[in-house]
C-alpha cells in the first residue's frame, strides 16, 4: 500500500491591495483656508459674546448696542434680535464657531503635510456649500426682511464665499468632482474671479437696496 503526501499549493495570484488615493494641499491653499476660518471663527466669537449680552440687558430690563450698531442700516442689534439670527433654536454664530474652527484645523493639518482621501474632501466641499447657502439665505434675510446689516455678519459672509469657491476648485482640479477639462482649466487659471464676482455682486445689492440712504 502506497502513502502519497499531499502538499498544499497555491495557485491563485497575489492581489494587490491599493490604498485609497489621497490628496494634500499647497502652502497658499492651506492658509487661504486658516485665514478665512480664523475670520469667519472671530465673526462668530464677537457675534456670540454680543448676544449673550444683549440677552443679559433684555432680563435685567436694560438697554445695550453692539459696538457695531452705527446707523439705521448698518445696525447689528437689529439682526440680532430678529427671528432669523437663531434658525436652528440657538444663536446662529453658535453654529458657526463649530464650522469656522474646523476649517481652521483642516488648514493646519494641510500646512503640517496632511492629507485626505476622497470621501474627505467631499464632505468637506459640501460643509462649504451648506455654508454659503445659508449665508446667501441670511444676506436676502437681511436686505429684504430685516432690512439692517452686521458688520461682523459681512465679514463671515465673505470669509464663506472664498472658502467655497477656493474648496471647490480644489476638488474639481484633483478630480475628485466630476468635470469637463475647459473648468478644471478654468479653475486652474482663474479660481479667484469667482469669489471677487460673487462679493461683488452682493456689494451692488446692498448699494442698491438703500441707495438713498448712502447717497443721501
């Protein structure tokens, strides 16, 4: 009677397992993303501590004004107390002190040499849409129903809108958003248009919505 051994063989090939593409940013970039956290984080800051005060005065029975309350129009008390500073049940810089300050940390862990997969970046790009949505949803709010600005309102308006578009170029660039090779070129070549149209064209709305009041 014959033994026969039997051996193990493996004939299926080696897989490579490749890891997820990643994707850091520039120095520029990275920064652009600090300073414009680190704006909207201090518009949030000033906004947050002036309501807290401004709640404080009402239960005491007094009367205070923002430091930036200098005119009928551009009036940060006035949005304050409105119904639309606190969409959310909470005053909205509240929310904003969370947003800004991550995107002050993802610009920092960019200048340390980070970087994010894919699913990141998006997510991250659609934070900075629901940003400037809302924003572009406060800036009708104040024009047309309350009718007054906030200075310190402006400034996160602002630091939102070159956020996104700066975001946004970012992922179309890498690819990471779909699109044809004439806006990733255009993206290249021209991001900062975008921005500088978009704060333009709301400058011209606010110009225009009290126009008798600035050339009065």
């Amino acid at each position: 009677m014959s033994k026969t051994t039997l051996q193990d063989v493996s004939t299926e090939p080696e897989r490579t397992v490749r890891a997820p593409r990643t994707e850091g940013g520039s120095t520029a970039f990275a920064l652009m993303l600090v300073i414009t956290g680190a704006a909207g984080l201090l518009a949030a800051w000033v906004i947050t501590l002036d309501k807290f005060k401004l709640l404080e005065a009402k239960a005491e029975g007094k009367t205070f004004v923002p430091g930036c309350s200098l005119n009928p129009v551009v009036s940060c008390g006035s949005v304050m107390e409105s119904d639309q500073a606190s969409v959310f049940g909470f005053p909205n810089p509240m929310l904003g002190l969370v947003a800004y300050g991550m995107v002050v940390c993802v610009g920092i862990s960019l200048l340390a040499r980070a970087r994010f997969p894919r699913w990141y970046w998006l997510t991250f790009n659609a934070g900075t849409l629901f940003g400037v949505g809302f924003c572009t949803w406060l800036q009708f709010q104040s024009l047309y129903r309350i009718g007054a600005l906030c200075l310190w309102c402006s400034l996160a308006w602002v630091a939102t809108i070159i956020m996104f578009w700066y975001v946004t170029s970012f992922t179309v660039r890498n690819g990471f958003l779909p699109a044809p090779r004439w806006l990733k070129a255009f993206f290249g070549e021209f991001t900062w248009v975008l921005p500088v149209l978009h704060i333009g064209v709301i400058g011209i709305l606010i110009m225009t919505r009290w126009w008798d009041f600035w050339t009065g």
